[in-house]
C-alpha cells in the first residue's frame, strides 16, 4: 500500500504550476514526488497501513521508517521535521539532492547499459573508475557518442531511448528523461532535469524542464523551472541575477504577495507556453499557463496565465490556444484531451475574474 499523497493551502505557494496538476506530480530529480513515493512503497507491499501525508513532502529516511512501522505519532513528528516544496524556488534549489537520491532509488542493484568509448567520462576521485555505473547510468536505447560526462559532482542518468548528440558537455548532477533529445553542442551544467519528451540545446545551468517541452536551439536557460509542453524559440535566454546583485522576488497571483528567493532565481513558466525569437526574460520572472511571450525588451517580472505578448497584452484567445497546443501535440504524436480542455477553461475563466 502506498502513502496517501494530498495538496493542501501549500498548493497556492507553487504557482503557477499548481495550476495543471497535483503538487505530487511536480518535478523535482529524476522523479516527480509521485513516483518517488510510489518506488518506496509499491502497492504490493501489503504491511503498509494507510497512512496520509501532504504532497509537497520529499521522501526521507526518517519519514519512511516511521510510516513502515506505523506508528502516528512518528509519522507525525517526521511529517513536521520532513523537507517540503514550498515554493517554485524550492524546485530548483532541492534539484541536486533529489537526482542523487533518486539515482540510488533506481539504479540500485542494477546494471547500466554499456557507455560508448567514444565518450569521455570524468569520475568522482573518490571512486573506482571501474564502477562507472554508479555515476553515469545509461538505460536501454540510450545513445551517447563523443561526448564529456563530467559526473565527479554528481551522477549523471540518461532515461530510456533518449539521445546525446554529439559534442554535448555535461556535469552532474543531470538527469535526461526517457526519449529526450540533447542536440549538438549542449552545454549543461548541473543540478539540471531534463524531463521526458523533450528537445533541448544551447547552455542550461541549475533547471529543471518538466516533460515534452523544447529549448531546441542556443541561449540560456539558469535558476529556472519550465512547464510541460512550453516551446523556448531560438536565442531566448534568462536573466538569474540582478543588476545589482540583489535579492530575487517572486510574484505569486493567488496569494497577492511577493517571495524572497535570494541572489540567483530565473525563470518560472507553466504549461502550454511559447516564446518568441530572442524572448529575454527579466530576472525572477514568473509566467502562468498558456501565455504566447513575444515583445521588445526584457519582459515584465509576471505574466498572467492566458496572456498575449507583453507590449500592449491582450488575452489569448481560448480556442485559439488549444487550436495551437493541439498542434504542438501533435508535433510528438500527442492528442489534447477533453480533461486538459477543461481544466484549461476553468483557470482561463479564473484569470478573467482575477
């Protein structure tokens, strides 16, 4: 039997991506918090008693011991002292732990698939090099060839059927999810996931990119965390840190307040959208779902859900917007569902309210 994942107020303080999904399916690793959970406790482990915890919890020992022995008070008390998602920050800044702990999760006991000598692999000093699989785990169809994976920080794990094009520089810690693309030149510097699904080149540093989304050509991508089924055109870049290396603030809609998120905080967008050629984003910018980001200069710090550009915004046409995530669908095989139409009427009715 497995924990009982529900959301709760904290959901509000994970905008926007609340918006399209439990807190439980939120990236954070190679897993969402879902899965991680789900590993730990698979449903065929029968001496679990039902036990419910909020879904921004991260697994941990003394949380798991505690709901083995099914005890409430322990539960309880690990519940309190258990680390949290707390804010979309918390994403990015919890990344590098959870990759490693997610990596023992699922390479545990397991073999990689062979890693081509055509690549150079650069290892912890402080293991033997003969145990390459501990580091840099490749899963079956992974291709790789002549590329630098530098896992002496962190591991390094590349998903099912995904592909590293050549000449691709990486540190660890790095996760590539199943049948994602890095293409030619990628630079990567970790803690950075690449969810399942996507298309991704230019230099990213410290992001997460949650599934089926594309930053398929240069620029840079810092600090940030990126929805599902988002499009990053050609040249877009982030800014991660102020003029005057101040402190980063982020703008949250429902709770009508800003958060401080310290020195180094990029860009935060949620599903279904896209950015023009060449979109800079201005440093701790926060974008709702389905906006179409096009304009001169550096964006605004906020961007309503359902926005059109940002020089003179108008609101995105409703059909209009699932006429074209339709058609981004469909570029990976993909159909709009009726479920996503009409949760996207509800935040799009929620947004004219606000």
């Amino acid at each position: 039997m497995q924990p009982t994942l529900t959301d709760g107020p904290f959901a509000e303080d994970l905008f926007p991506f609340c918006l399209t999904r439990s807190v439980a399916d939120i990236l954070c690793g190679i897993l969402s918090i879902r899965q991680k959970w789900e590993r730990i406790f698979p449903d065929s482990d029968t001496k679990i008693s039902a036990v419910e915890i909020p879904a921004n919890l991260l697994p941990e020992d003394q949380l798991i011991r505690a709901i083995r022995l099914g005890k409430e008070h322990e539960i309880q008390e690990a519940i309190s002292l258990a680390t949290k998602l707390q804010n979309p920050a918390d994403i990015v800044m919890l990344n590098g732990r959870e990759i490693r702990s997610d990596f023992q999760l699922i390479c545990m006991g397991r073999k990689s698939e062979p890693i081509p000598p055509s690549n150079r692999i650069i290892l912890s000093k402080s293991k033997d090099s003969s145990k390459s699989a501990e580091q840099v785990f490749l899963e079956a169809g992974a291709v790789v060839e002549h590329c630098i994976l530098n896992a002496s920080e962190g591991p390094i794990y590349i998903g099912k059927d995904a592909m590293i094009m050549e000449g691709s520089l990486i540190r660890g810690p790095f996760a590539l999810g199943e049948a994602s693309v890095l293409k030619m030149g990628t630079r990567i510097y970790g803690a950075t996931t690449i969810g399942p699904g996507c298309t991704v080149g230019g230099e990213i540093k410290n992001s997460v990119i949650f599934g089926y989304s594309n930053k398929a050509h240069e620029g840079y991508l810092g600090d940030s965390v990126i929805g599902e089924w988002c499009n990053l055109g050609a040249g877009t870049s982030n800014s991660n840190v102020r003029n005057n290396a101040g402190i980063v603030k982020l703008w949250n809609p429902l709770k009508n307040k800003y958060t401080f998120e310290g020195l180094k905080c990029g860009l935060f967008m949620g599903d279904y959208c896209q950015s023009a050629i060449n979109t800079a984003f201005n440093t701790g910018t926060v974008v709702g779902v389905c906006v179409n980001v096009f304009g001169k200069g550096l964006t605004p710090s906020y961007l309503s859900s359902f926005s059109w550009g940002f020089d003179l915004p108008e609101v995105y046409n409703f059909e209009k917007a699932i006429q074209h995530i339709g058609q981004w669908k469909k570029l990976k095989n993909k159909l709009v569902s009726a479920s996503e139409i009409n949760l996207l009427r509800a935040i799009y009715d929620q947004q004219k309210n606000m």
